[in-house]
C-alpha cells in the first residue's frame, strides 16, 4: 500500500463548478499536509497546507483534514481554466523537517 | 527574495558520464531539501541539509549520487555513471528551521536526460 494515495485522474469540472480533489495517507503519526499545483513542465507550486482537523480557507481554496479517516481533500471554488493542472497532496512523516512523502497528484481539466 | 534557484534548468548527457547540479536556496532559510520526480509520479524526498550538515539520505540515494552543501549556502548534486534509469527532474527546496514546519518552496528544478 501507498503511504499517499490520490486518484489520477483525469478529473474533469466544467468552469465556475467546484472541483474537489481527495487524498489518502497510511501513516497515522503524520503531523502536516500539503497540497502543491504543478503545471506540466514546472515545478511544484504551493497552495496550501493544514496541521490541525477542520476546515482551512484560503481565497477559492478550501483543504480539509480528518485525521480520524487519515484523509485531506482540497475544494477549489468557481474553477477557471488557469487551474487546470496536477494536484500533489503531501504529508509529512517527521518532526521538524519537511521530509514530504508525495502522492502521484491528480490531473484535474477545467473545461470553459 | 529571488527564491530558490537551480542550474542548470536542463541537461543531457550520455549514459556513464558524470553530472552536476547546483542550487542555490532562499537566503535565510537554513534547510535544503533534494527531491526528485520522475514522468508520472509524485517527488521523492532524496535527501536534506540543516547548515552545512547532511541530516538523512534516503535509500533511493545509491552510491552513485553525492550531494554536499559546503559552507551551508549553496549546494550541489553530483551522479556518477549515469544510467538511463537516472532521467527525471531533480527539485530543490529549502525552509527555515526557525518557523518549526514552514513549507517547502520548490525551485524550478533540472530536467536530466540521460540518453
């Protein structure tokens, strides 16, 4: 098993809707979580990351933490084309240091 | 604050030659971060600095992979005898160990290609 796993995708939503995107990890000692944007081509860009249960807001962007289930979702809100890309959800395994164990990200297509 | 900046942005190379990357991190952050990524899949932590030491190698880090981070600023990846199996983006990140879990910024990485 995958210590963080994501659907592949593609995952396709058509503009203004909501897309959600959902992320699963193994180990139940993790203590951060990411999600990271990559267009084809770049690097890995940060868009938000949470540590406690709840909801964590930024802008169009909603992650969301139950460490109970062991899962983190992120929700973007009235989805452009601009945020067609991969979603990477990661989590940290460590103290400290952002030894981040990645999952393979989700390719999401906004279609206009 | 220019970010984390890696060189060179691509490289490629035949299989067996030796290569070197450089990254330089954001100023003020004192921990740097290799990871690397290849077609498909998610990165995959390499190894990491705090200063000039080099806390954690991952298993993924054979004996051909060397990196070092002399003066606790810079550092560099070396590979030795490339392989094909060596082609990927190699990714730079830094943070700073005084804001506990501060995330990592990714620099634009170097695309390897090994032919």
């Amino acid at each position: 098993q995958k210590e963080v796993e994501q659907n592949s995708g593609p995952l396709s939503v058509p503009e203004g809707a909501i897309a959600s995107l959902n992320c699963t990890y193994s180990d139940r000692g993790s203590q951060s979580f990411f999600w990271y944007r990559q267009y084809s081509g770049k690097s890995p860009e940060l868009i938000m990351f949470i540590y406690s249960n709840g909801d964590k807001e930024d802008g169009r962007f909603t992650a969301q933490l139950n460490k109970a289930s062991q899962y983190v979702s992120l929700l973007i809100r009235d989805s452009q084309p601009s945020d067609s890309a991969t979603y990477l959800c990661a989590v940290n395994v460590i103290q400290g240091a952002q030894k981040l164990v990645f999952g393979q990200g989700t390719r999401l297509t906004i279609n206009p | 604050d220019t970010g984390v900046s890696q060189d060179p942005r691509h490289k490629i190379t035949k299989r067996g030659q030796n290569v070197t990357f450089r990254c330089d991190p954001i100023s003020e952050h004192n921990r740097l971060y290799w990871y690397r990524q290849t077609l498909g899949q998610g990165p995959e932590f390499l190894t990491y600095f705090q200063n000039e030491a080099q806390l954690e190698k991952s298993r993924l880090l054979s004996d051909r992979f060397s990196a070092e981070r002399p003066k606790g600023s810079f550092s560099t990846l070396e590979i030795q005898r490339t392989e094909q199996g060596d082609s990927a983006m190699y990714l730079c990140a830094s943070s700073s160990l005084g804001q506990g879990n501060s995330p990592l910024h990714f620099g634009n990485g170097t695309r390897l290609t090994v032919t």
